[in-house]
C-alpha cells in the first residue's frame, strides 16, 4: 500500500508553486539492532540506566527529484559505567520532491522529512527496548525545525580557532 503526502507551500504568485510537491513514496526500516551484552545478570537488579540518545538525518539523492532520507537512533543505556542495552534504528524514507529553491530544499530534507520519519523510529526503538526486557523507553518529540536551523547556524559560524584533536584519556 503506498501513501502520498504533498507539501503545498503558500502561493507566492510567481506560477510555479502548482509544480511544487513533496511526495512520499515509501517508508522502510533500514536496519535495526538492539544489544543486552550483560543479560540476563542485567535483571536481577532494578534498574534505572543513564540514557543517552543521539539522532541524526542523512540524505542521499537518487535521482533528479528522488531522495532517501535516513533518520538514525542510537540510543546506549548505562548503569554503573556499564552497558545495560545499546539499540540503533535506521528509519528510512524515499521522497519524490520537484519545484524548490535550494534553500527550501535543504528544509524540506533536512527538518520535513526527519519529522515524518521520527515516529515510525519511535516506535521501533520502544519496540526493541520492551522485547529486550527492559524498562519502558518513550522517545520525546523532536523539533526538527529547530534542528535545522540550528545546524544552518553552526555550518555558517566561522570557527574561532582549530580544536585540538580529541584524545582519549584512561579512566
């Protein structure tokens, strides 16, 4: 079963806003993992892990109006400096996307997109969380939009000087 979406921005008068469409042809999980390296030991304690989430889009142009847009979550889960469970999703989507400026381009597939994909990711990531036993996971809403513009923000920031690269130090 397909399902078409179409983003119709507002009319600008210029006549080329009826070309303009975001159509999404496909929603699909890319790949998925979930890890519990110290099962079953892990249970027999409460449990109330430190929870870290890290998320990020990627975008890979397919064709002149076709894109993939994936949307990654890794999401690593500690209790007492060690590993309670580690899960990644890659939710992934293919958009048929025709009529936009460069700019509204970059929006589109950098927050629209996202924001379609995240609650099929959400619901991925509980779903492995709960089959691996663990305490419910509920991912937040995400303001992709924010994101976004904060990404443009850094990417157009001239760097104040070369960090220094990372070391790793024992601990």
């Amino acid at each position: 079963m397909s399902e078409n979406t179409e983003a119709q921005p507002a009319a600008s008068g210029n006549g080329q806003d009826a070309a303009q469409h975001v159509v999404l042809q496909r929603i699909y999980m890319k790949d998925c993992s979930f890890e519990s390296p110290r099962a079953p030991a892990v249970f027999s304690a409460p449990l109330n892990p430190e929870v870290k989430v890290n998320m990020r889009a990627d975008t890979n142009k397919l064709g002149d109006d076709s894109f993939e847009v994936v949307l990654t979550i890794t999401i690593e889960a500690q209790a007492e400096s060690r590993s309670v469970f580690l899960v990644e999703v890659h939710q992934a989507g293919l958009f048929s996307i025709h009529g936009f400026n460069e700019q509204e381009l970059g929006a589109i597939l950098g927050s629209y997109c996202p924001n379609i994909l995240f609650p099929y990711a959400r619901e991925a990531v509980s779903d492995l969380v709960q089959k691996g036993s663990m305490p419910t996971l509920l991912l937040q809403p995400v303001n992709f939009d924010l994101v976004y513009m904060q990404s443009l923000s850094q990417a157009s920031a001239p760097p104040a000087s070369a960090p220094a690269p990372a070391v790793d130090s024992p601990g």
